[in-house]
C-alpha cells in the first residue's frame, strides 16, 4: 500500500470561537487530539501537525501521541501556508498527503481509511469526500502535485489548475461537511457526540 502522510492544520487563530477551538474538550479529550486518534485509526503514516506561534498548549496537548508538530510563524497566512510549512516535515517515503482540518472533528477513521484505500487504487487523484452531495475535508493530495504549493497562491488555486484530476468520494460520514468555527458549531458537534 502507497505511504500516505497526514498535515493537521491546527494554527488558526479561532476568533470566531473566543476561545483556542483546538483545545475544547470532545468526549473527554481536546479536538486536536480527537483527530489525531481518527488519522492514526484512519491509516495515516507520519502525522505533521502544524500550530502558529502560540501554540505551545496544542503541542503539549498531543505530546503523547506519535506526530511531529511545526511551526507556522505566519499564523495569518492561509491553509496554504501552513500546508507549506508542514510538507517540508512530510516524510520522503509519503506518496500522498491528507490535509486535514483540526476544526472538522468529527470526520471517521472509516473515511480517513477509504480516502487512503482509493489513493492505492488512483494514485494521480485528487481526493474530496462529499456528503449528500458536499464537498468537505480532510483531501487527498498526490505528493507530487501538492509540493506545487509552492507555485500556487492557495489551496483552491492548486485544485483549480488540477481540476481535471479531482475525483469526488460520496462517503456516509457527515462530519466531512461539519466545522467547529463558532461557540454554536461547539454545542451542535457536543450534542451530536453525546447522543
């Protein structure tokens, strides 16, 4: 089976949310680490976990875990320059790269793991689950395309010049299409949770 790395973007600011989102306790752990333990059940191997320049808590946070944590020292750039940093961490084996949101914390280990078995099968794809029809995250990079990161001032621009490489994958995970950015998105994902 092909390598697939994993970037954990985790270096937001969180204005929306008042509070570090990354850190607000799921089922008894925080966020971050709710989707740390999801990539690894999911098949992800060599986790780079990016936080900006405050994100010492983050990093204590997932200490426990088998990951690599980097810095953003620009935490106001986009996902792209967080992508940017963590690929530099990305070990040389990985033929692709899942780039994951530390705010979709619902997002199953099934779904990581389909993600990864398709890769195997379309190594060239780039990989987008959707839900009902929605687009959502984590996304499926070949390495090779994505290290073009470099040349592309976003993510959506990287997509864009590679639509004709974008494969959709309807999976039955709503948690692809469900972010945690405001103390509301908070209470719906820890109602969904305990129920």
């Amino acid at each position: 089976m092909r390598q697939v790395s994993a970037i954990l973007l985790a270096a937001g600011r969180s204005r929306r949310m008042g509070e570090c989102k990354q850190l607000l306790p799921l089922e008894g752990r925080p966020a971050v680490v709710r989707v740390v333990e999801t990539l690894l059940a999911g098949g992800a191997d060599g986790i780079v976990v990016v936080v900006n320049p405050e994100g010492m808590e983050i990093e204590a946070a997932v200490a426990g875990h088998p990951v690599t944590v980097t810095v953003n020292p620009l935490p106001d750039s986009d996902m792209a320059g967080s992508v940017r940093v963590g690929l530099s961490r990305v070990p040389a084996g990985a033929g692709g790269v899942l780039v994951c949101l530390a705010d979709t914390p619902l997002v199953t280990a099934a779904t990581c793991r389909r993600l990864i078995h398709e890769h195997t099968r379309t190594p060239d794809a780039i990989l987008i689950p959707t839900h009902r029809g929605r687009k959502g995250h984590p996304t499926l990079f070949p390495r090779s395309l994505i290290e073009a990161i470099h040349l592309e001032p976003t993510l959506r621009d990287l997509i864009g010049a590679n639509a004709h490489r974008v494969a959709l994958l309807e999976v039955p995970d709503p948690g692809v299409t469900e972010d945690m950015d405001t103390p509301e998105d908070y209470r719906r994902i820890e109602g969904r949770l305990s129920r």
